[in-house]
C-alpha cells in the first residue's frame, strides 16, 4: 500500500469549517424552536456548552497529535475495542450525513423543483460532494474558505433588508423568560448540545490535520462562540418577523422569514439567495461527516477512504430516501429518537470517557518521567 498523503488545513480554515457546518441544517430547519421567544437566550447558553465540548474533542486528540479520533481510540482502548467503536461511529456518521441530506431533498422539492425526482436532486448533490471528499480535506476548506464570504454576506443583507423594510418588530421577543430558565434549559439538554454543537464530534477528522495544532483548541472554541452569536442573531430576526407561533409551525422558518423582504418595491423574493446560503451549509456538514465515516473505513479496512467515496456515497443517497416516508416522520424522529439515544453516548459519552482515559495516561507519563529523572 502507498504511503498515506499528507493532508493539512490551516486555522483560519478550521474556523470557517467549523462556522459552516455547525451553522448547516439548523438555519434550514431552525433549533431551539419550544423555548418560542427564549430561543436565543437558549443557543447563547448551549454555545459556551459547545465550546467546552470542543475543547475536550481538541484534549482528547492533543495524545497522539497528528491522529484523529479512530487514531486515539486505537491507542487508548487497543485496536480490537477501536474497530468496534468504530464501526459505531461510522454507521453514526453515515447516517447523519442522510439526515442532513434529507433535510435540504425536502427543502429543495418542497420550495424550488416540486415536479423534481427527489432520488435525482440527491444523486445531483452527493455526486459533487463525492467528488470533493475525493479531492480532499484541503480542497474542502478551500472552497469553504471560497464560498464563506458569500454565506455572511447573504445573511448580513437579509438582516438589512429586513429591518430596512420596517418587517421586525421586536416585541415579538417578549415576554423574556416568562416561566425562568426552565424551558430553556429543557432546550438546551440534550436538543441543542447534540444539534449542532455536539455534532462537531465529526469534526475530530480535520481538526487532527490543522497545522499548528497547539491553538486548535482556541479557534475551535472561538468558532464555536461566533457560531452560538450568528445562529442566535438569525433566531432573533425570525421571531422578530414571524412570531413564536408562525416560527413554530413554520417547516423552513428563515426561508419564510426571507420571503417577508419587500424593499424599496425592488428587492423581493430572495428565495434563491436564501436556498443558495443554506446549500453551501448543507454541502459542509454532508461532505465532513461523510468524510469523517470514511476515514472510520480506512482506519478498520486499511485501505485509502477514496477508495469508498462512490459506493458509500450513493448509499447515503438511498438512505436518505428510506430513511422516512415524510418529512413529518423525519423531523419526529429527530426530535424524539436522535438527541438521546445517538447524539449524547457518541457525542458526549465516549468522548467523555476517551478524555479521562487520556488525562490519566498524561499524567502517568509525566510521573514516570519524573521518576526517572
């Protein structure tokens, strides 16, 4: 077998990778939506959660620099315990990266291609996402690096035009926290912890590759932070233009909170600059959890992850059809199925007990090394 490439990605584009992603489906399907006018209070709190769930992603991999997490688990627990847990996490994140996939098919046949196969809109995408996980990790940051302008553009202008066109009205947020905290904190555990902060578990993959990994931790946690800011400013103006009750109900709120643009009687219907922001989101999370799935392959099999990209690739297209037979279904099933029984044994469970294993074994080493010396 040829010896592996070697892969790196820079900080800056570890940051804007991690924006995108964790910003991803849940500007599509919205986050956060039973604490009504608290949601953003919600997402603040459950983003400082998200940065320290990453900063234990980034110790755990701190180990063995340079491995990622099927790496450290080999380390840890021995190969044969790695490629079970292994197998796990890849089935996990297969099947996520089918559900996010799921929820942009539903998006797109729901709003622009109604008439449209959705088996052909999904195959249309995941063969551009097989193409750029075949290139690699570095052609995927740059062309988050590329497109990462026009996301915040797009958003930045929507806010803008919003206010602009007199849609907001701020005391749609009040009353603020009219029950306490409660309803917040029922939001925040384990919804908003496992989608999306927690999700960043898929993340381990680049992270390991990140040139000067000593400040991976800090601009991770950064990342993190801009993202709880950016998701809980996007729920402040779609509750300002909708209400509680019209976010609630509404299946796409942004894109519904977008169709409410009427500026100057020339900007309107930006639907299209809407679908297009959400795409690239759609397109990172998909491409980085199918990537971190493969690398889960290469780690068991040994073999180079290029190697799955098409098969497992349509695969996901397939699943992702199976996966319900509606969208109702779908989005139950995220709620009620996913966060506990998926999202927090891989998401915070394992992790957890990997960073214990690793403080440990840290401070074995520094003992014996003091003993020797």
């Amino acid at each position: 077998m040829q010896a592996p490439l070697v892969e790196k990605i820079g900080l800056f584009q570890l940051y804007l990778l991690i924006i995108i992603f964790q910003i991803g489906s849940a500007v599509v399907v919205g986050v956060a939506q039973d604490a009504k006018q608290d949601a953003w209070i919600a997402i603040l709190i459950a983003s400082v959660i998200g940065a320290v769930i990453i900063y234990i992603y980034s110790f755990i991999l701190s180990y063995d620099i340079g491995q990622n997490l099927f790496g450290i688990m080999g380390r840890i627990f021995g190969r044969a315990i790695a490629i079970s847990l292994s197998f796990v996490y890849i089935v996990y994140f297969f099947y996520i990266a089918s559900r996010v996939l799921r929820d942009f098919l539903e998006l797109l046949t729901t709003t622009i291609f109604p008439n449209t196969p959705i088996e052909i809109l999904g195959i249309i995408f995941m063969l551009v996402v097989i193409y750029v996980v075949y290139l690699g990790p570095e052609v995927l940051a740059r062309t988050a690096e590329t497109f990462a302008p026009y996301i915040f553009l797009f958003l930045v202008l929507t806010s803008v035009f919003l206010l602009a066109g007199g849609d907001i009205n701020f005391a749609n947020l009040e009353p603020i926290l009219p029950e306490g905290f409660g309803r917040v904190f029922d939001v925040i555990f384990p919804g908003l912890i496992g989608f999306p902060f927690g999700e960043a578990i898929a993340l381990t993959m680049i992270m390991a590759i990140t040139t000067k990994f000593q400040h991976v931790s800090k601009v991770s946690m950064a990342a993190v932070i801009t993202t709880g800011l950016l998701l809980a400013s996007i729920k402040i103006f779609k509750l300002s233009v909708l209400g509680t009750n019209i976010s609630g109900r509404s299946s796409f709120p942004l894109l519904a909170a977008g169709r409410e643009i009427s500026f100057a009687q020339f900007i309107e219907r930006v639907d299209p600059i809407i679908i297009f922001v959400m795409m690239l989101g759609i397109f990172i999370k998909v491409s980085l959890f199918f990537f971190g799935g493969l690398k889960g392959l290469e780690y068991i099999f040994n073999i180079p992850y290029r190697y799955f990209t098409l098969p497992i690739g349509m695969a996901i297209v397939l699943f992702s059809i199976l996966i319900s037979a509606n969208y109702a279904e779908h989005i139950e099933e995220g709620i009620r199925f996913v966060p506990m029984y998926m999202h927090m044994p891989l998401q915070i469970g394992i992790p957890a007990i990997l960073a214990l294993l690793v403080l440990w074994k840290k401070k074995q080493a520094k003992g014996g090394k003091q003993v020797a010396n």
